[in-house]
C-alpha cells in the first residue's frame, strides 16, 4: 500500500518541494499548484506532474489546494479572508502555527520576532497578529501595547506556555490590550474560534 504524500519532484530542476509549505501558484488552471522555490518553475505546466503528485497526495496538501482553487472561483470570499501575521523566535512552532492557521483559511505571514514584526505592520497592516509571548529582544506583551499604539484596529492574540494563570491573562487584556490569550501548546480549535470571533 502507497502511504499519501506531502512532497514531489519538481519535473524541470528535480528539487524536492514540500507542498504543504511551497507557495501556491496564481495560474488559471484546472487545480492550484505549487512552485518550485529552487528554480519558480510553476508545477501546472506539468499537468502530467501534477496529476501523478494528487493521486497520492496527502489530506492535507489536498485540502490546501482545493481551499486555493475555492478562493479563485470565488473572489468575493477571498476578499473576506483576513490576514493574520504569526510572531514567534522557535521556526518549527511559528511553520505549524502558519501551516494550522492557513488551513483554517486565512492569509498568513510570519516574522521571528517583534522587529521584524513591527516593520511588517506598518508596510501591510495585518487584521490579526499572533505572537508568542517570550521572545528576545521585546516580549510578546510589550509587542502588543507597540502594536496598538500604531493601529488600535489590529487585533493581538498572545500565546504563552508559562504565565498561563487567570491573573495574567487579565493582565495581558488589561494592560496590555490584548485580544485573545492561549496556553501552549496551542489547542488549534481553540485557536480557530479564538479567530472567528476576532475576524
């Protein structure tokens, strides 16, 4: 039995590219595919490819990929998507954190930290940032409190495995302004409505 896969080969350079993770093509195409990040080689001018990877494509990469396409036939729900940037210093956390928040269908765009986070709003003005709340440099409540002094429309949800007591969360809300506080590791339908209701 053939075990459902996340990744293929790109068919001009012969890179491996990870589906779930590899940018989606903006191509009009019969099903939304993927492009090399080696060589930017779209995937949907190989349509012999492409149907090959999806007959043993994994759940996931087909559910990102239908939910892609979905937006393209209807653009009206694509400009009703909002855009979430994810802060976080630790890459494995901030990529799982993007892959769950991007199936949930939302825009998502990440940064390691509050710097690079700060920049980011004042170019694209995200809907909502999620942020860790330990990072070098400026934590995540500080980040927040920054964040709503340059645009109060911004909403901030904080993650946190350590100050997870009422007392905190209040604090955070409080404070801080923030408008979401979860415990980590992150209960991802928690997350989702933590979302929902912040949209």
């Amino acid at each position: 039995m053939t075990l459902p896969v996340t990744s293929l080969l790109c068919p001009s350079c012969g890179a491996e590219i990870n589906a779930l993770t590899a940018e989606v093509c903006q191509c009009i195409a019969a099903h939304a595919t993927v492009i090399c990040p080696s060589c930017r080689s779209c995937l949907c001018r190989n349509p012999a490819a492409v149907s090959a990877f999806l007959r043993s494509a994994s759940s996931e990469v087909t559910v990102r990929l239908n939910r892609e396409r979905n937006r393209r036939e209807d653009p009206a729900n694509a400009a009703r998507l909002a855009d979430v940037l994810i802060v976080d210093d630790d890459e494995e956390i901030r990529d799982m954190a993007a892959y769950r928040v991007e199936q949930m269908g939302y825009r998502v765009r990440t940064a390691t930290g509050a710097a690079e986070a700060l920049q980011m709003i004042e170019q694209t003005s995200p809907d909502i940032v999620l942020t860790d709340a330990l990072m070098p440099l400026m934590d995540g409540r500080t980040l927040c409190r920054r964040i709503k002094d340059l645009n109060p429309r911004i909403k901030v949800v904080i993650m946190t495995s350590l100050y997870t007591a009422p007392r905190y969360k209040a604090e955070a809300h409080r404070v801080f302004g923030a408008d979401g506080y979860l415990a980590k590791p992150v209960d991802f339908p928690v997350l989702e409505a933590t979302l929902g209701k912040l949209r």
